[in-house]
RNA sequence: GGGAGUUUAGCUCAGCUGGUUUAGAGCAUCUGCCUUACAAGCAGAGGGUCGGGGGUUCGAAUCCCUCAACUCCCACCA
C-alpha cells in the first residue's frame, strides 16, 4: 500500500463519508438497545453554514459518535426552520431585485415564491454539515413547514384555545416597521442610543398672564407623536406644576385640547416632571391612558409614516417629521431648549429598525401555568444544564415571563387556524370545514358556507412551531386527538431525547418554550441535559456575525484544513459555555496534529517484522508502561465527559497520542534504521494504534476511519464507527511513577548533551546513587544513549555533571567536556534553591499552631519534604566538594 | 436601574469541597538540530508575588468583605 508523506484530507473525507452513507452507518430503528437521541437545533432554512453551526454541530457530533461507540442505539434527527421573518425578509428583497412588490402579489402567489425560493435554497446548509462530518440520520430529517409537522403546530394551538391558554387581545405590541409585523419580547434588542430630548412648550388654556404667553413645558425624545398626545400628566405631589391641577392645556400645532392628568407614576425629577400622554405609541402611556380613560390616537401607519389621523406631515416617515416638526416648533416659538439624552432605543433583532410601540389586535398565549413544570424541571435538576450558572438566569425569567405574542403579521409560516363570521365573531378549529360545522352551531345558521367565513391573515411566531421539535420530529400527530390510541414507537423510543446543545442566547426563546410543550403534551421533559456552548468571536472579541464580515467562511476552512483539523480547532478552547475566541491557528493546530497521526501510522506501517527476533527488554518495558497509560487515559477521558468537558477531553487525547505514544512509546520501540522488529512489538503497537483511534473517533472521524482501515483487512460495511469505545478501567499508579523517574532522567541527560553540545548519538555512562528501578534501565539505555549504567559513583569523582530526581542522584561522567566553573554554578544554583526550600518547609513546621492543628497526613508529607530537601542539599554539597 | 458571571504565564484556559514539594496545560516565544515517520517536525529552555486592598485560618489562587476593570442577561422613566 503507498501511503503519502502528507495527509490529504479532501479525498478521505469524501470517500468515508461515502462509505458510511453507502452502509447506513447514520441511520437509527427503535430496538432493544438503549437510545442515545440528539434533535438538531434546526437552522433557518435558507441559511448558509456559519461558524456557530460549525462549533455547535461538531460537539453534537462528538457527543452522538462516542455514544454510538458506547453500544447506544445513537440517533441524531437534522432538519430546517422555515423561519417565518427572516425567510420572508429575503424572499421580498429578491423580488424587489426584480421590481415586484410583495403587495402586487396575492397571498398565494407570494407563499408559492416562498417555497421556490425553500425548495432552492433549502437544505443548502444540511449539506454543508455534511462536509463536517455530521452523523445525522438523513432518513429522519424534517422541516417545520413539513405537512405532518405544520397539523401539528395548527392542533397545538387549537388545543391551547380550548383549554382558555390563548386569547385575542388588542394590546401594546413591538411593531416592526420595516417588516411590517409585531414581534415578540424577546425579538426586540435594545441598544443605547444618543438621542435629543425636547423642551416643547404646550400653552394653558385658562392662561390668566397679561401676554397669554402662559405654558407648560414638557420634556420628550419623540416630538413626532405629539399629535397623539390625549394628555399631559403631573405628579400629584408636584409643588413646581402644582398651578397645573385642572387646567387644560393646548397640544402645539394641531391645538388639541387636552386634560391635565395627575399620576404618581411621573418622575417629579425628570425633565420638567410633566409628561405628554401619547397612549397610542407608548407602552407607559398606554397604561396611563387604560387608567384615565383617555383617546388613544394612533397618528402611524404600520410602515413608519405618519397617517391622516395626524392630520399634519401625513405619509412622510416618522424620523424625517421628528426633524421638520421640531424645526416647526421653533418657528412657532414653542421649542423651549434641547439637550443631549442618550436613551435606551428597542431595535428588531431581525430587521434593525427602530421598534414602535404600537396597539394592535394579537393572539397571545398565557405563559403562566406553562411556565410552572419547565422551572420546576430545571430547579430540581431534572432537567442539567451545562454549565449549571445559567440556571439563576432561567429562573429569573421564567419567574416573570410574561404573556407570548404569537400572531406574525406575514405569509410564509402557519396561518392562524381561526375563523372570522360575518358578525365578527370567530371561531378556531383544525381545518376549514371543522371551522364551519363549528360556526353553524354558533350561530344555529345552517346555511352558512365556507364562503362566508374569513381566515385570520396572519401566521404564527417560529417559535410556536419550533418548540413543538423534539416531539413532532419523532410524532407529528401529537396532541393526539384523543382517538388515536396507537402509541407512537418512535416517540416512545426516542423521547426524551439525551442531550441538546444550543446557544445561550436562544434559552429562552426556545429551549424553555420545548420544556414547556414537552409537558403539555409529552408527559415530561424533551431533553435530559442541556449543554451550552458560547459565541465565537474574532480575535479581537466580537460576536462573528455577517454584517461584520468577520467571519471565515467554514468550507474554506475545511478545505484549508481538513473536516478533522477544524473539528479539532472548534473544540480545543470551548468549554461549556465559554465564549469562544476563534483563531484559524487552532485549526492549524488541528491540522498538525493530523498530520502527525498520520506520520505515525506511516512509521508502523513501514516496520518490517521478524518472527524469529526476540522482543528487547526496552520494547517489553514500553509496552507494559503505555498500556496502563492507556487505561489511565481511558478513565480520564470518561470523566470528562461525565462532565461535558469536551474541550479537556480532546486536549488529554491530544497529549497521549503526541507525547506519550509518538514521542515516547514509539521511539522507544523503533529497531534501529534498516532493522526489523520483532513480531510482539509490531503487534503490540497495532493494538495500540487501534484503541487509540477509538478514543479519537468521536473528535476525528475520517481520519481515525482511514487509519483503522488500514490497520487490519476489514470486511465491506465494517467501519471504526460502529467498534466499542474503550472505556473506564483500573491502571497501575506505581507502573506510571516509577515510568515517570526514568522519564526525567531521560530528559535531564538530554539537557546535559545540549548545555555541552555533546551529539545525541555520542554515547555517555551513567552512575546512579541511591535508590532506582534496575527494572527499567534498558529502557533508560536506549533512550538516553548511554554506554553503561553502573551503580555508585565514578572513580575519581571530578568532571562529573549531575542531577537529581527525587533523592536519585545521577551522575555523568564528561571527561574534558565539562566546564567546572559552569557545574559549580549550577551547583550553587541549585544548591540555593533547596535550601531555601527546606527553609520554608523547616518555618512550617515550627510554626506550633500548624503541627497542632494540621492532619497528620499533612504534617507528615511536609517532614518528608524536609527530609527529602535535605538530603538533596547533602548530595549536591558532596558533588561540590568533589569538583 | 436590577441580576449573573469573569479577572491565574504574551494568548486561550485548568486548578477553587482550603494543605500531594516554591501554581499546571496547549499555543506562542527563545536556544540547538533538515537525527532515514513527521521542519505541519525533533530535543531543550525561559516565562506568573493567581486584578488591587483588607479579613478568617496554623495554612488562601481556593472561603468572607471591599474596590477596580471587563462580559452577559433582564428592564418601557418620557
């Protein structure tokens, strides 16, 4: 078999992947084994792969491959959002590149470009995943448009109507002006913005002053609503407005009279503690308007311009009227002053334009009872969250969440499946005829038709149908009606699912509303744990996002670096949680150590073997070390991921194959150049190639596949995929430790050739004093090139370098190489540290307190110290001396 | 305005139920090497008074208080 220099990751990965869709190595079928489920967060349906997939994706992957490897009947379901808002957002900027509008379409026509524009673009990104390497089951994916799945989303909310969980209301709403929609709460991003506030001068009516010149001055950052205004408010206990109570002031430019109104709600510190009440455009106003009975005036239309109620600057948008009214004002001679307010402005997450406050007929969801079980999950601990800091967070929220908004003024998504009667009543009902049946026998009029009822025009919140995943992925037909008696298999194998791992920014948006549906209509939690990840940023910190252009394009850095190396760099610096600060050096690094695999495998494979050769007492002595590290490495890493602590995980893994296998094990039993090895060392090596890519599997899959099928002949089908992973076993301490004194000792000879420039193929002897493992010194041989190691000291004693590992003194006899004005430096060097060392431990221990109350084990580690520092400082004054 | 979190080597992070030598890792840096798996490499080395201050304790990176800086979440004071 050739095998290239280099590791070529493009043409592997293809091919495996291949392979293991060729074999349906991905997909899942209930069967008697225990499930491993993961549902994928769906990614927006027209969206493209961006890194945040790209880190979230990977650890579902880690996570669901180490699971299969586990003997677990792993199951990862893929699918897409349809994403009402943003969707729709594009698809009516595409036809504006065409020049339609999206109001010279009908319904219909609109929501049929919607979906040629889905069926194009559409699934783009579950292929991108692929290239990741993704073990997603492609037979299961779904999509929350899907027929099955939108019966679903249309039964829940019939459901929630029949049990009085959703009403219909006019209320305050976030409006969207650009996307011409109201959004929900957590929809609206309010950022700090530097604003103007404006002193407007609103005339009394009852003015008693000679000049009439007699006003109240109210303060505002919004002049443009003031045409809205039905009052101006005081402070009941306001001494500097007290001349106010009862009188009625003029509203400028339109001259409407209007009420002064006393509330304890106005800041008397505030501007000027008057207040205009513009309850149609403010949410503080509109409840002040609620209390004193007053007109709301809505002078907006639903796209930001000012409409006839206004009756002034009608049709022009709402921030070019802030400008010319206050230009107006001054003319007028009512602008007072204006000062500098920065001031927090709500923006839509979507479109970022500025959020209006605006009354408006919406369906709402109560939150309340729906709330309770998901809190109540998440504080007992029946539901993990990783890391478990975001737990006050969610509780905070879940204890003051408020009532969903969940009509969107759009087309692409789920209509409301409520009917409007000519009288203007409604009813809700799964399907249009259910709707008439119903509205007949609401009315007792027999002879309505399907004709004379209207749907309600607008969709559902994404949410409202995402929050149904987990369960109508595996059973669209939940809520059942009641009738179906057959349970569902897949449900009742797959949920609840095991692990979901998502952003944090979406915990409530999503992840608590699929707590809540999963007890409404599941019977219990969706997922068991909920891990975390952070947001990748740039190097210099910020969030990656389009509009930035700061983020690397994924595929680009797959094909730079290979699936495996951008895995690896995704997960080396992202524990739970943590933001991620992404360096394309970590995918270098990646790569590197892809590379380095794979080197490694091309020693192995290039190792001749003899049977007839004995095995060297080195190559034995390996081969029992690295097998408890092995076991050790396996325990470890278990307890990682018990912990969900991927990152240390890959970071052990990464350790144990580059030091100790590469750079310890393998040159330890590397035969001299041109020499075979012995059969028991070649077939020891493989065993334990092959458990290392195990362990590495779930991390690097294609590379890990490559080499485990070159290990052995495999038969067609078979894959690393499907091999147990190691797992969990006990290890022999005292093998590793007494491996660990050789290990140093290696280094510290190594360092004594490169202080003396003596060349690494220059053989050295070596005496060693005191106590030292003579089990391992064939090893210590071959490592460190020595001639000999004899015990005790040399004849002589001069011209010695040494060292100390423990109290094992080590000496190397160097001839004329040895400088003895350096040694004696280092000596001294040495000889002061220990010293100073022994000194602080001797402090300690006098310390009368410390003896009396420290545990036993603790005084008797620090006299053993004392001990051990002084017999260095003796054996280090001895060496002095001889010198 | 309220809440949460972070602050340990140049960078990213472990360590935090107080005591396993005088605090660890990876990357980066420096030195010497193209040694026949790998220069995307090998062998070494240097680097931190654990954000500042105070306290509890025989003993603090670890517990408490306080100050500072940064981050995130929530929040309608015009």
């Amino acid at each position: 078999m050739e095998v290239s220099a280099k590791y070529n990751p493009a043409e592997i990965e293809d091919k495996w992947y291949a392979y293991w869709m060729d074999h349906r190595l991905f997909h899942s079928e209930p069967d008697e084994r225990e499930p491993y489920t993961i549902v994928i967060p769906p990614p927006n349906v027209t969206g493209v792969l961006h890194m945040g997939h790209m880190l979230n994706n990977t650890i579902q992957d880690v996570l669901v491959r180490r699971a299969r490897m586990q003997g677990k009947n792993a199951c990862w379901v893929p699918g897409t959002d349809h994403a009402s808002i943003a969707t729709e957002a594009r698809v009516v900027a595409k036809l504006a590149g065409e020049g339609i509008r999206k109001s010279d379409l009908s319904r219909e026509q609109f929501v049929e470009q919607a979906w040629e524009w889905t069926r194009k673009h559409g699934g783009i990104i579950l292929e991108q995943l692929k290239k990741l390497g993704a073990s997603c089951d492609w037979d299961r994916v779904n999509f929350t448009m899907n027929e099955a799945y939108s019966r679903s989303v249309i039964r829940v909310f019939v459901d929630l109507f029949n049990k009085g969980k959703i009403y219909r209301g006019v209320r305050m709403v976030n409006w969207d002006p650009k996307a011409l929609t109201a959004v929900s709460d957590e929809e609206v991003v309010h950022k700090e913005v530097q604003g103007t506030l404006y002193y407007i001068r609103y005339k009394i009516k009852e003015s008693t002053s000679a000049t009439g010149d007699d006003y109240c001055v109210v303060a505002t950052t919004r002049p443009e609503t003031i045409m809205g205004d039905t009052a101006v408010a005081i402070h009941p206990n306001d001494p500097k407005n007290a001349r106010l109570r009862g009188k009625t002031v003029i509203v400028p430019l339109i001259n409407r009279e209007v009420p002064i109104i006393e509330d304890e709600y106005i800041d008397i510190e505030f501007g000027t503690g008057c207040l205009k009440v513009t309850p149609a455009h403010d949410v503080n106003d509109y409840l002040l308007g609620e209390k004193h009975c007053l007109e709301a005036i809505d002078v907006f239309n639903d796209d930001g311009t000012l409409s006839e109620k206004a009756q002034l600057y009608v049709g022009q948008d709402r921030f070019a009227v802030r400008e010319q009214i206050v230009k107006d004002l001054d003319a007028a001679g009512l602008l007072e002053k204006t000062e500098r307010y920065a001031h927090n402005v709500g923006f839509s997450e979507r479109t970022d334009v500025a959020i209006e406050p605006k009354l408006s007929m919406q369906w709402f969801v109560k939150m309340g009872e729906l709330a309770e079980p998901a809190l109540e999950a998440m504080m007992n601990n029946e539901v993990m969250l990783h890391p478990a800091k975001f737990k006050n967070t969610y509780r905070h929220w879940m204890e003051t969440i408020k009532d969903w908004c969940i009509s969107r003024q759009l087309w692409w998504g789920h209509r409301i499946p409520a009917w409007y009667l000519p009288d203007g009543r409604f009813v809700v009902a799964a399907d249009a005829a259910d709707a008439l049946k119903q509205a007949k026998a609401l009315t007792k009029n027999k002879s309505l038709t399907e004709t004379d009822l209207q749907q309600d025009g607008d969709c559902l919140d994404t949410w409202f149908s995402s929050w149904l995943w987990p369960i109508a992925v595996f059973d669209p037909e939940v809520p059942g009606s009641g009738e179906d008696v057959d349970p569902n298999i897949d449900l009742q194998y797959y949920y609840p699912t095991s692990d979901l791992v998502t952003a944090p920014e979406i915990l409530f948006f999503w992840v608590a509303r699929m707590l809540m549906a999963g007890y409404e209509w599941a019977g219990g939690y969706p997922f068991k744990n909920v891990y975390l990840t952070g947001i990748v940023r740039d190097k210099a910190g910020r969030k990656m996002s389009k509009s930035l252009g700061n983020s690397p394009d994924p595929l680009t850095l797959i094909e730079r670096y290979g699936a495996d190396g951008v895995r690896m760099g995704m997960l080396l610096t992202s524990p739970a949680g943590n933001d991620l600060p992404f360096d394309e050096a970590l995918c270098e690094q990646g790569r590197n150590f892809c590379n380095k695999i794979w080197n490694a495998f091309r020693l192995l494979n290039g190792w001749q073997a003899d049977s007839s050769l004995p095995q060297p007492a080195h190559s034995a002595q390996a081969g029992e070390w690295f097998r408890q590290v092995l076991r050790k490495a396996a325990a470890d890493i278990d307890d990682d991921f018990s912990k969900y602590r991927l990152s240390e995980a890959l970071m052990a893994l990464y350790k144990l194959f580059w030091d100790d296998f590469c750079a310890w094990y393998l040159e330890i039993i590397k035969p001299p150049a041109g020499q075979a090895i012995d059969q028991k060392t070649l077939d020891t090596a493989r065993l334990f190639f092959d458990y290392l890519m195990r362990l590495l599997h779930p991390f690097m899959p294609f590379i890990s596949e490559e080499i485990w099928q070159h290990l052995n002949p495999r038969r067609d089908g078979e894959s690393l995929m499907t091999q147990p992973q190691p797992y969990a076993d006990s290890f022999d301490d005292s093998c590793l430790a007494r491996f660990e004194v050789i290990r140093q000792a290696i280094a510290a000879i190594r360092t004594i050739r490169q202080m003396r420039s003596i060349a690494p193929k220059e053989p050295l002897a070596l005496y060693v004093k005191g106590e030292a493992d003579a089990h391992l010194f064939p090893l210590l041989q071959k490592m460190a090139n020595l001639s000999v190691i004899v015990p005790g000291t040399p004849e002589g004693g001069c011209n010695v370098a040494s060292f100390l590992v423990g109290t094992t003194e080590f000496l190397v006899p160097l001839g004329a190489k040895i400088n003895l004005d350096d040694e004696r430096l280092k000596l001294q060097a040495d000889l002061e540290y220990q010293q100073k060392f022994v000194a602080s431990v001797k402090h300690k221990l006098s310390n009368t307190g410390f003896v009396q109350n420290a545990p036993e084990q603790v005084i008797a580690l620090e006299r053993k110290k004392q001990a051990d520092g002084e017999a260095r400082i003796k054996a280090i004054e001895e060496q002095l001396k001889t010198l």
